[in-house]
C-alpha cells in the first residue's frame, strides 16, 4: 500500500496518496458546498477541519454534460 502523504492548507489538513511517481490529492474542498442562501452565488471559504480530509478519490458526483443535439 503506497504512503499517505499529508499537507497543511488554510482550512485543515488534507490527505494525498502517490503511485510511487506522482502525489495526487483528490477532489480537495476549495468552497463550501452551494446549498441554500448560497445557490447561485459566489464560491465562499469551507467552514476549517483538524481532522485530515480524504483526498486519494474524487469525490462522488458527476459532471454535468451538455444537451445533446
């Protein structure tokens, strides 16, 4: 099992994983999720973690395709 490799950021600690060339972190939180009042606007800081967050996967979700003509 590779090494996880873990770093500071401004809102908290965030885990990565390597494949023995390249260190990766996944799917890291960059803003707070767009629920209510914050639908629609501008991207706003995540509320700080302590516990290291798990960024070896993207996240769940897909990206929205385009209409198909």
């Amino acid at each position: 099992m590779a090494p996880d490799y873990i770093v500071t950021t401004t809102n908290g600690p965030v885990r990565g994983s390597s494949d023995g060339t390249v260190r990766s972190w996944k799917g890291v939180r960059y803003a707070a999720p767009p629920t209510g009042p914050l639908r629609w606007r501008a991207p706003r800081t995540p509320e700080p973690w302590t516990d290291a967050a798990d960024a070896t996967r993207f996240g769940r979700g897909k990206a929205r395709q385009g209409r198909q003509a």
